[in-house]
C-alpha cells in the first residue's frame, strides 16, 4: 500500500490522489450506520438519550446532588446518519490544513478521549496553553474550553479547526477539501437527505459543525462501578473504595462540593490555585473571556468521570499522577500561587490534613469511576482516503510535553 | 364606621390642639393608626403554604416498615444501617461509637436511645471526617450525642424528606448540621456548639423549617445558603460572631436565595470573636451580628428578640462583605425585597467590630444600628420604623402586610414523591442505558443481536432476566457476558420484558 506523507502534499491534493489510489478504492463504498450509538433509543429518526439516571429527579433541575439525582440539562436528537458521519469526520486528518493531524489526535478514545500530553500539540508541533480535555459526557457541559469561553460544542470546534497552531485550516478550505471528496459528499447526502435534493448541492460548513457535535454528544459514560453503586448495588465497590468515596464526599476533603455527582462537575469556575509547569507564565484562566477579574487563575471544574485514563492533570497538566493531583488539596491554601498573585482562592481549598491513607483511598475511589461501555469503534478507512494518524503520537514527545518531565 | 371614627379622631386632635395651644404647652405626639387590617403575607411558595394550612403543620415522618435492629455499645453502628432495609429502624443504645456513618438506602431511621441522660455518642476524635452522612431520601437522624469530628455532625447529600431533631453536637468541625441538596425537611430541637463555621447551615435546598434549635458558640448560629422557602422560626441563637445568615454564596451551581422567614426567633449577644477557617466566606462576618442577610431575596425578617449584638442588630448587604470571594457574574448580589416586621431590639451596636467600626467613623458615628441596608434598597419595607435606629433605609416603605402567620410551615404538605416514577419505562431505561453497550438490534456488537435473543427466549423474560446476573460462557465467537448482578432482579426482568418487545 502507498502511504504519502501527508505534509508533502496539499489537502486538496492529497484526497483526490487517495481516493483515486486502487487501495482507497472502497472509501466510496462508506455507508452512514441507521443505529443509533448506545446509550440512544431511536425516535422517529433521531437518537434520544436513556440513561437509569432519568430516573431520579434533582433539586431545581440543576443536575447535581448525590447518589440518586438526575442529569442537568443535556443536548440530545440528531439522526444516526449524522451522528456517524461525525464520526467519520472526527478520525480523518483530512480536516486539518496539512492533513497532519485529525481531531481524535488530541482527543483519542484510546485515552480517555484525551492525549496523554500536559498540554496537547497540533498540527504546527509547539505545545499549546492546555491540555486537551477529556470528551466523555460533553452533552451535559453548559461551557468548554478550561476557561469557559465557548458556550456551544459548535462555538468550541472553531479554535481548534482554524487555530494556526492545532488544525490550522480555514471554513473556506475546509468546505473545499470535503467538497472535492466524492465519499464526503456521498456521506453529507446520506445524512442530509432534504438538503442534498438538488444534483448541484454542496456540503455546507454548518452541517460540518453539526456532525462533529453529533458524535462528540454521543459519547456518555455513566455506567462505571460507581454508578452501579449509586443504583443501588452495594457490592459494587470494594471497602477501600467506600471508603475513598467517604473521603471524597465528606466535608474535609470537600471534592464532592465542586465535582458534584452525577457528573463530578458542578461546571462552575473555581480558583484554585494549583501551579502551571516550570517556565511558564501564570495562567489567568477565565478571567479574561467571563471579563471578571476576580476569577484570575479560575477554569472550569472538570469532570472527574474517567479520570484515570486522563493523566497527566490539570489544566496544563503539572501532576503525572492522580495520587499527585489529589495530594494538591491538602498542600495548603494558596501554596502553590506564584508570588505577586492576588488570588481570591476558593473557599473550599483549606487545610484538611488528609492523611497519606486517605490520598490513597481518594485514588482508589476515582477509579471506580471509569466506564468505556459505549467506546465507539474506529472507523477501519476514512472516506478522505487517507489513514487515520492519531495513534501516530510519538512517545518521545510525549515525555517533553507531559508534566511528568518537570513536576517534582 | 371607619369613616365616622376618622372625623370624629379629627375633631378630637383639632379640639386638642386648640386646648394646648391655648394653654402654651407643646403638642402631644399624634399617631395615626391605620383602621384597615393589611394584606395576607404572600409568598412565592403560597400553593404550598396554603396546602399545608390544611392538614397538620410539619406532619413529615419516616417510613417504617417494622424492621427494628439494636446496636449496642461496642458495636458498629455502620453493620446496622448495611443489615437495614428501606423501612429499617435503628436504635442505638447508650455508649461510645468510633466511626462514620453513611446511609445511602432510602427511609431510614437512625435514632439513639437515652437512658438517664446518657447518649449514644459519636465520637471523631478529631481523627475522624463526619459523623452521620446521608444520600437516601427519608433519612430520619435523632437523639445522637455527636463531639470532635473534623468535617460535619450530620451531613446530607441531596435526600428528600429528612429530619434531623433531637440531636446534641458539641465541638464537631465545619458544620454541625448540613442538609445539602435536598427538598423538604426538618431540622429541630438540636443543641449545637462550638462549630468554626456554621452549627446548622441549610445549603441549595428547598422547603427547609428550622425550628426550635439552641445554637450557640459558634462563628454562624443558622445559615441559610442558596435555599428557597425556608422558615426559620422560635430558635435561640446567642453567643455565636453572627446569629442567624441568609445569602447567596456565589460560584455555587444553584444561583438563588428566596422566600426565607426569620421569625420569633431569640438573636441575643452574638459578640463571639470570629475563629472561622481563613478563607471561608463567615470569615468576613463582623463580630456582633444579629441577623445578616446577603444577597437573598424576599427575606422576611419578624417578631423577633434581637439584642446585645455588639456590631448591628439586622444587616442587608450584598456581595461586598465576601471580599475573599470571586464575583460570580450569574447570581444577583442585591437583597431585593427585604421585609422587617415588628421586631424587638435592644443594646445593639454598643461595641462594634473593627470593620464596622471604620465605616460608621465615616458618618461620625460609634454606635452601631439596629437595622442597616449597606445597599440601600429602593424595594425594601419597614413596619415602625421610628422605633429602631437604622441606617440605609430611606426608601424603604410601609409594609403591606404585618404578619406571616398564615405560614405555618414551609414543608411540604405530601413528601416529595419516591425517586423510581411510575411513568418511567425502567426496562428501557436499562435496556438502551446498559444494554446496548454490547446489544444492537439487527447487527452483531459484542454480543449478539437482541433479534437472536429474542428468537431463544420468546416467552421468557424470567430466563433472560436469571441468566443475565450468572452468565455462562455460550458461544464460541462471542466473549463471555459480564454478570448483571448489580441491578437488582425487578429491574433485570423489566430489561429482559423491554429486550423481547422490541421490534427495531
């Protein structure tokens, strides 16, 4: 099989050589799945959220609580046609400008649907500010990016597509390149029937937006250990767990005040002051796009549903491990703050000795929250042609890039 | 009649006049009194005031179910509530527990037994987290001594229909009493002391009555936090750095504070050095507070006995006094609406803390108020206000009604309804929330497709149900099926039920 180097080439070059190439020849052969992905029930033609936590109500709607309270308000409703193309869309590197990397670089499913890096990399090799968040659950969030400046999924995917330094492309070179795909326009018709009537008609930018939602929404992990003790079933966890889970929810490690269940996120912003790698500059979080500057060094509380699969933590990633990024909080109001910061410091981030035990017990209960049931499945070929490159991350890079280089 | 007694008051005052005027004397002080009785107190929770109106006040009680379980001294209390099922009532006897325990089943009662004065005691040591954690709903906490935890006495997270009466907290970390997230409950007849934060702290809750407690040493008597319809009444709350609190605190997820009454409570000598936690939002109250409301709306504040409070007896500001705190541009920081109906006070503000101190030297004072509005609201209402020494009340105006007696409670007239709805379809819930991880319809995922198991089982729910919690490895190209034990059999069968409908 050829492979062409996808940095030789340009986009729109590259996908018509591939797609003409003998190898590629089934690309067009690429049909949309009419099932929705699990965790969805079909309804005339859309897939609707089920979950055993539709079962219990929350107070105010709000989505946070304790064992038994129901989800905050979620996204739900695209077809299993666009929900799958999104798919198809995610895993091609043809929707980046140099073909180099695809969305699933930084968000791999093999990873927690993140990249194993303190602060993730693109298309132009320098690190970037953050590290990639995790996707699992992303139908509950209200807000993303860590400082909370996108209000919608289809707000968030345009720093990533057109940033200089991630996917680098363009609306007008991306519309450009998924047109010149024969597979792509197939594809787009299949989960656009009614816009696609016309012979002329041509994929547009907002169904591109739509797709990438559509996937990314489906991605639900609520069926982990703990949730099977939250339904009811005490044996779920293990005595050092429960009491982990005692620790956690308890008022002196207080971590169930901002990573509320049932999605271990109250999705607030909190200052709390924990430390950014050695060399660079202190972080000011989401004090800039919320235009408040009392949240200076704040980002948004990140769920801690499959945690452990997203080391390294924070939002540039400083802590390798779990044990380290839980060892924060009992290090000390404020006592990672660079000096000269005025942070106002959340009130739940106290002194509460926690003893190494209970660190211990804490790892051990954060794990029990890790639920891969509804993984999707790669696609095997991408109708670009084109191979998928997100498994590619070299390990060396890897090391310079994670927090484990330089965490003490 | 009105009409008449008004000319006739007329001519009575005109006629006076003429009499003093005539004997060179100063004009007696005429009061004039309304002869119109005001409007009934209304309230955003008025459907469930007036339901509750009807039937019992506070008639909320735990389900039992006859199951009774003793632990005695010597034994774990945490055995018990594992052994109990929803129903269970446990009676602990006399003696000393060493442990934490936490009730994540429904409709239980956690009740000691005292016998000559002498408590179950749960004992921290100063080692141990909470005491008593809850997360079922009609969690029932009485009759416990609770002393030396680091984190809470009793600590609920979201339970519905809780009561927690009765109970003795002395010298127990963060908070003594902490109904979180949770929709209608008691909190009465507690003794609680020596609490760094707050000894009964109400936080983003909803139809709350605390009621009959004594709150004293502590940095905050009673706080009500992000909460709606909360009654807190016939408390006696003294010697704590402020007595009772209503606000919002920001950058929580549940935004609001409203339809909080303050009433008949006793709100004396609140002059206790402030020893809260750095850091945390009472950290900021002024020694010598009475009341204090921040941010919270439609606070009635009424009938209550305020006095001695060395800073101010009544306090309604907004988020300026949590310096310490990031701004939360999603929640609403003025008190809106504040309501002050006939309180007693007295020998408030005779020495007031250093920050108070500061702002009054600015308006040439010393002595702190009775009533201060740091905001100055325009939406505020006042009944005789001449009788009290207030600041920042200017545009406040007369009440339109005297009295919040036609609310009894704010508890609900029926508990809120059991967590399993009958109109949810549990079987599908289970069937496309677990299932479907490996189950498709017509196509093959990790295991086979529920067409083929519908073709095996046909009329047999039950079998599937059974063989889904010991599964057997069966086919040579499928991996062995994870056992299903962990939903309970009820819930497998309505699985299995929606799993042989399905017909896409």
């Amino acid at each position: 099989m050829t492979v062409l180097s996808p940095r030789l080439c340009s986009v729109m070059l590259c996908a018509l050589l591939m797609v003409g190439l003998p190898g590629h020849a089934n690309a067009t052969e690429i049909e949309l799945s009419g099932d929705c992905p699990p965790g969805f029930q079909l309804v005339s033609g859309r897939c609707e959220l089920r979950s055993l936590y539709q079962m219990y109500p929350s107070l105010e709607d709000a989505g946070v609580g304790g064992l038994k309270t129901g989800l905050p308000a979620y996204r739900d409703g695209y077809s299993p046609q666009q929900i799958d193309l999104g798919r198809y869309l995610f895993f091609d590197p043809v929707l980046s400008a140099d073909g180099s990397v695809s969305c699933a670089s930084c968000h791999q499913p093999d990873r927690g649907f993140s990249d194993g890096r303190g602060r993730s990399v693109g298309a132009s090799g320098k690190p970037l500010l953050r590290s990639a968040p995790t996707l699992w659950n992303l139908a509950f969030q209200q807000r993303f990016f860590w400082d909370a400046r996108a209000n919608s999924l289809e707000e968030q995917m345009l720093g990533p597509l057109y940033d200089e330094n991630e996917m680098a492309n363009t609306p007008e070179g991306l519309l450009r390149t998924l047109n010149g795909i024969p597979a792509y326009r197939k594809l787009f018709s299949q989960a656009w029937p009614e816009d696609f009537r016309l012979a002329d008609a041509t994929i547009r930018i907002d169904q591109v937006y739509t797709a990438l939602a559509a996937f990314e929404l489906s991605l639900i992990s609520l069926n982990s250990r703990y949730d099977q003790y939250a339904h009811g079933y005490a044996d779920a966890l293990t005595q050092p767990e429960k009491e982990g889970m005692n620790v956690f929810r308890s008022f002196v490690a207080r971590c169930a005040e901002c990573h509320t269940p049932p999605l271990f996120t109250n999705q607030q912003i909190a200052v709390i002051g924990t430390p950014d790698p050695q060399g660079m500059d202190f972080d000011p979080g989401a004090a800039g796009p919320l235009k408040e500057p009392t949240l200076r060094g704040g980002f948004k509380v990140p769920s801690l549903r499959n945690i452990a699969l997203t080391a390294p933590y924070m939002h540039s990633g400083r802590f390798a491990t779990l044990r380290e990024a839980v060892a924060f909080y009992t290090g000390g109001r404020g006592h990672a703050v660079p000096p000269g910061e005025n942070l106002k410091i959340h009130w739940h981030i106290w002194e509460p000795n926690l003893s190494d035990e209970e660190l211990d017990r804490l790892v051990d209960f954060l794990q029990t929250l890790t639920d891969e049931s509804f993984k999707p499945s790669e696609p095997a070929e991408l109708p670009s042609g084109m191979p998928a490159v997100h498994n590619e991350i070299d390990q060396q890079d890897l090391t310079t890039f994670n927090g484990a280089a330089d965490h003490e | 009649m009105n009409k008449i007694a008004i000319i006739v008051g007329a001519a009575v005052v005109l006629a006076g006049g003429y009499y003093l005027g005539k004997m060179g004397q100063q004009p007696a002080t005429v009061i004039k009194v309304g002869s119109e009785s005001k409007a009934a107190f209304t309230s955003t929770g008025a459907e469930e005031v007036a339901a509750a109106a009807a039937g019992v006040v506070r008639s909320l009680a735990t389900p039992t179910s006859g199951e009774l379980i003793v632990v005695k001294d010597g034994e774990s209390i945490q055995d018990a509530v594992v052994a109990a099922s929803p129903g269970a009532v446990i009676k602990v006897m006399p003696g000393t527990y060493k442990e934490t325990v936490y009730i994540d089943k429904d409709n239980i009662t956690l009740s000691g037994v005292i016998e000559q004065g002498k408590y179950p005691v749960l004992e921290g040591e100063g080692l141990r987290n909470d005491a008593v954690l809850y997360s079922g709903n009609g969690v029932t906490v009485e009759n416990l001594y609770i002393t030396h935890y680091k984190g809470n006495g009793v600590m609920g997270q979201a339970g519905n229909n809780f009561i927690i009466r009765n109970n003795y907290i002395v010298d127990t970390g963060v908070y003594g009493i902490f109904p979180q997230l949770g929709k209608n409950g008691i909190v009465s007849h507690n003794i609680v002391s020596g609490i760094e934060d707050a000894g009964i702290y109400v936080g983003m809750s909803d139809n709350v009555d605390v009621v009959f407690n004594q709150v004293f040493d502590s940095v905050a008597g009673i706080e009500i936090e992000n909460s709606r319809h909360a009654l807190v009444e016939s408390n006696f709350v003294y010697n704590n750095t402020g007595g009772i609190l209503a606000f919002i605190t920001p950058g929580l997820p549940i935004k609001t504070c409203g339809d909080v009454l303050i009433r008949n409570n006793f709100v004396v000598d609140n002059n206790h050095d402030n020893f809260a936690i750095p850091g945390s939002l009472v950290s900021n109250i002024p020694h010598g507070t009475g009341v204090l409301v921040m941010a919270c709306d439609d606070v009635v504040v009424e009938g209550n006995i305020i006095t001695g409070n060395n800073s101010v007896g009544i306090t309604f500001t907004d988020f300026s006094l949590a310096g310490n705190a990031a701004n939360d541009p999603d929640s609403e920081p003025n008190p809106n609406r504040p309501r002050i109906l006939n309180n007693i006070m007295q020998d408030n503000g005779k020495d007031p803390a250093p920050a108070v101190r500061a702002v009054l030297a600015a308006m040439l004072e010393t002595t702190g108020p009775d009533i201060v509005d740091t905001v100055g609201m325009d939406d505020g209402c006042i009944l005789n206000p001449e009788r009290f020494r207030t600041i920042g009340l200017g545009k406040y105006t007369d009440c339109e009604f005297s009295t919040t007696a036609n609310v009894a409670s704010y508890t609900l007239p029926e508990p809120v309804p059991a967590r399993s709805m009958e109109d949810v379809d549990k079987g599908r819930l289970v069937y496309y929330g677990v299932c479907a991880g490996c189950h498709a319809y017509g196509s093959r995922m990790i295991g086979p497709p529920t067409q083929i198991i519908q073709a095996l089982y046909m009329d047999n729910p039950e079998g599937i149900a059974e063989y889904a919690a010991n599964p057997v490895k069966k086919r040579e190209d499928y991996p062995q099926m994870p056992p299903q034990s962990h939903l309970d059999d009820e819930t497998r069968l309505a699985a299995a039920r929606f799993m042989l409908k399905l017909t896409q």
